[in-house]
C-alpha cells in the first residue's frame, strides 16, 4: 500500500518538498550573474499544458504483483483563484487512455475517463499545501480474454502536506545543493464502480513520506512539444528507511513560470518497479 500512497503523493502534483537550503557552492561569479531566478508571479487565467505518463505498481508482502495503474493524457493546470496567501490551480484532462488492475479486477479507459482536481499552492514558493484528484468516466471491465463490459468508475483522493511540498528551492541558482526536509502526507482514497455499488478499495487514513532528500540545481538544453529551452535542472533523491533511493527531477523554464518537463521515478520499497511520471510542455498561456 506504501507505493500507492506515493503515487497519490506524487500524482496530484508536480510540485514536492519545503526548501532548507544548505551547502550552497556558487560555481563563480560570473555564472551567479546570469543563472538565478526568482519565484514567479501568477494571475488568474494563467495556464499549462502538458503530455502527461502515469504508471504505478504495488506488491503484496510475498511480492506479488496486486496493482498496476498506468494513465496516458494531456492535462492543463489553470490559475482559477490568486487572492491571499495560495493559488488555487484548477487541472483537467484530454486524451485520456489507459489500464488498471486492482486484484482480480481489470478494466481499460476511455478517452472519457477523465483525471480531474484542484491543488493549493503556496505563493512563496509554489509548495503544494493541500490537493485533490479525481479519475472518473467510463470504463470496460475486462473478463478474461474476449468479454468486456461497460461500467462507471470513480476514484477519488484528496489530501494535506506537512510541510508544504516544494520542488523548486527557489532562488534557484546554477551550480548549488542542498538537504530538504521529509514532506508528509495526510489523506483518503475511496475506488468504486457502478456509482459507488461496488467498491474496490477504500483508504479512509492515508500516510505518506518523502524519505531524506537531497538536490542539486544545474542548468540544462531540453527539447519539449511546446519547444527548446534552457531550464534550471533540479534534481532531487529521496532516500526511504530501508535505503531505497528515488529520483525526481524537474526542469524549470524562467519564460514558462513553472516547470516545462518532470520525471519521477520512485521504486517500490522492495527495489521492483514502483511509481514512474514523465510530463512534458505543450503549451502555456503564462507571460513573464
């Protein structure tokens, strides 16, 4: 259950981990000049869309496979809220595909299976304070290898952060490190069909952690479908108790104002494969 408790960590999100900066190293004076920025300002209206890549697996104790979830689509995050201390970013998806196994259960997506939600985001540096997330449409129930059968499906999730989750230490600035705190999560989970007359599974006290973290920013050429960019590439292990070490890195774009590529990649605490997320820049509607 550890592994599904990350991914919802994880999948609501593009944003991880509060920001206690230490050891820093500026590589020279020169390159502090030219490679530091600042947190971003967003308005309401403000919007980004990007090719997204779900995959998240879970074991039993004796490490058999007993979940595989995996969600291709396009999802747009828009601004819908930026008074007070938070924005609210309100997410919808197109182009919805996919599969989940839930035990003895199988079913297949539509492109009406829609991953929906709205994250709270901390103006000061854009850490996730609470989020909720919702995947929801038609579905066909697989049986065997030939029948399949329509049926409704919902799964719902919503939690806090404990700290607020970070993934961007801003100022950020080429060439430094640093330790972050562990993040904790805090929430629910509840999967059904049929309008909630079968349920799959429900998750009523959901606990989640980061691990020990430790990152590195740097600056890096990426190529995405929104185009070229020089991004400042902060990459971010986290190492659980048992020694397991997962990776996130998240390519911060100035001229985007927030990320315009994102790959987590956290195993499962046994070492087998666990929670896999690629994202990618389509387009925005953001100006500097």
């Amino acid at each position: 259950m550890n592994k599904k408790i990350i991914g919802i960590f994880v999948c609501m999100l593009l944003t991880t981990t509060v920001v206690s900066a230490t050891n820093i190293n500026v590589k020279n004076d020169i390159q502090k000049a030219v490679s530091v920025v600042d947190i971003p300002v967003w308005i309401i209206g403000d919007s980004w869309t990007y090719n997204e890549q779900y995959i998240n697996h879970l074991y039993n104790l004796n490490g058999a496979l007993v979940y595989l979830w995996f969600h291709n689509c396009t999802r747009t995050y828009t601004v819908n809220d930026a008074t007070g201390d938070n924005y609210k970013v309100k997410m919808s998806s197109t182009n919805n595909e996919g599969q989940v196994m839930i035990g003895k259960y199988h079913f297949k997506f539509t492109k009406s299976t829609m991953l929906t939600g709205e994250l709270i985001l901390r103006k000061t540096d854009l850490g996730t304070v609470s989020g909720s997330g919702q995947e929801k449409g038609l579905v066909y129930w697989l049986l065997g290898n030939t029948i399949s059968i329509p049926a409704q499906y919902n799964d719902a999730w919503e939690g806090t952060y404990s700290p607020p989750d970070v993934t961007l230490p801003f100022p950020l600035v080429a060439g430094t490190n640093g330790a972050l705190p562990n993040v904790s999560y805090t929430g629910h989970e509840k999967c059904s069909i049929y309008w909630g007359l079968i349920t799959l599974y429900n998750w009523p006290d959901l606990i989640g952690w980061t691990g020990e973290q430790n990152y590195m920013c740097e600056m890096a050429d990426i190529t995405v479908p929104a185009g070229n960019y020089d991004a400042f590439n902060v990459s971010i292990e986290q190492t659980y108790g048992d020694g397991t070490l997962g990776i996130v890195r998240s390519y911060y774009v100035p001229e985007v104002g927030w990320m315009a590529k994102q790959i987590y990649d956290i195993p499962d605490f046994s070492g087998k494969p666990g929670y896999i997320f690629k994202s990618e820049l389509v387009s925005t509607t953001y100006s500097p």
